[in-house]
C-alpha cells in the first residue's frame, strides 16, 4: 500500500506545503547569513535540541501507547460483543420458530442500527440513545420468554448469560469509546515539535542544501507524527478507523 493510500490527500498536501514553506525559510535566513549569528553556538543548539527531542520522543511514545490502547480496546470489546450475540443467535436455534423470531429480529435491527447510525455518533461524542434501546430491547427479548419445558428452561439460562456478557461488552466498548487525548497534553505534544522545528533554524549548518533538506524532513516527520496522534484519538473518525465489518457479519448470520 503506498502512503498515497494511507494518508489522505488533502493531509499529504499540507505536509509537502509545509516542507517547502520550511525549507524556503530556511533558505532566505541563510542567504542574508543569518546562520553567522550562531556560528559559535552549535554546541549549545545541539545539546537543547537533543534534549528536547528527548522529551518530545518520551512524551509522544506515551501518548501514542494510551491512545493505541484505547483503540485496541474499542476494537477487542467490539468483537466480544459481537461474538456473544453471535452465540446468541446460535443457541437460540434450539427454540420453536415463533419463540426465536422475537430474538433474531431484535439483534438483526440492533446491529443495523449501529452499522447506520452508532459510528456517526460516537465520532461526534453525541448519545447513543437509539441503539441504547434497541439493544434494550434485544435483552428483552431474552428476558421475556417463557420456557416450557426444563430443556428450554437451561437454554433461557444460558441465553441470559450470553445476552450479559453482551451488555457488559458494550458497556465497555461505550465508555472507551468516549475517551479521548486531553487537550493539554495534546498542546504540550505539538508545542515540543514546534520547539524543535524552531531550534533547526538557529543550527549553523555548514551546507546551504543540507539545511534545508534537514528542515524540510523534520517539519514533514513532525507533522505526520502530530496528525497520526490525533487521526488515533478518534477510533470512528479520520483516516484510520474502528470497523464496523463484525456488525455486519453479525448481520449476515442473524437468521
């Protein structure tokens, strides 16, 4: 897959408009000799430098880490979830057609309304309150029935276990899906690459072409590592995203 395909259009736009706004910097600062004001400090340049990208590495890596872990646990409750309603479906085969009718619809109309609206809405941090009730009323349908006999009576049972366990999940799945990278420590991340970015210009590079090359490359390192932080934040919005597939495999299976 080349980046073209991972990143979208309008993101590498700004990145390579940023690379040459950069390197054009560069270029007129070292032109009028700016760089000579410096040439004695490359030392110090170099050691703030490696000390806050220190900091920056330190402090992306962590972010980074709690925000993959968070998308990882949206998309693990996720197939949980559909995997006890899944079961659901599948121990509801051995009841009578019309006692199982009631179930099959109320996850086949659950799981279309999270393929239709849930990922929408949780994007845009809004209430899920339509497939709240529709997933209400698939455990009603679990709970409302009335076995007959002591077989049905053990497969209720174990229904009532499953239709749980799927609640828990999505419970779950709800409340990390609500989380999101605090605004501050989203500032201070953007503010370290905005530092080193900054420092690059005051470098006394010995050569015109590898300063800007170095400047152009830094600004374009950074600026994708700032827009894969928060392309993650969002597992239902942007580039790289929850999939909604299991809900439609449940709703293939939902028969």
């Amino acid at each position: 897959m080349s980046p073209i395909e991972v990143i979208p259009r309008r993101i590498l736009a700004r990145g390579v408009r940023l690379m040459v706004l950069a390197a054009g910097l560069y270029a007129v600062l070292r032109v009028i000799g700016f760089h000579r004001l410096f040439a004695n400090d490359s030392e110090g340049i170099g050691a703030l430098l490696q000390i806050i990208g220190t900091l920056y590495s330190v402090v992306y890596a962590f972010a980074t880490y709690v925000i993959w872990g968070q998308f990882a646990a949206v998309e693990d409750e996720l197939l949980k979830e559909t995997g006890a309603l899944k079961d659901l479906i599948l121990f509801s085969k051995g009841l009578k057609e019309a006692t199982r009718d009631p179930i099959v619809r109320a996850v086949r109309a659950y799981a279309r309304g999270v393929v239709e609206s849930e990922w929408a809405v949780l994007s845009r941090g809004e209430d899920t309150d339509r497939t709240d009730k529709l997933f209400d009323a698939v455990i009603s349908s679990v709970t409302e029935l009335k076995p007959e006999n002591d077989a049905e009576l053990r497969l209720h049972e174990r229904m009532l276990e499953i239709v749980t366990r799927a609640s828990s999940h999505r419970d779950e799945r709800l409340a990390v899906s609500a989380k999101r990278m605090p605004r501050t420590l989203l500032f201070f991340v953007t503010l370290t690459a905005f530092s080193i970015l900054f420092l690059l210009f005051f470098f006394p590079f010995g050569n015109l072409a590898l300063g800007a090359i170095s400047i152009a490359l830094a600004a374009m390192l950074l600026y994708f590592a700032n827009f894969v932080l928060r392309d993650l934040d969002n597992p239902f919005q942007g580039t790289w995203n929850v999939s909604v597939d299991p809900f439609n495999d449940l709703l293939a299976k939902a028969r």
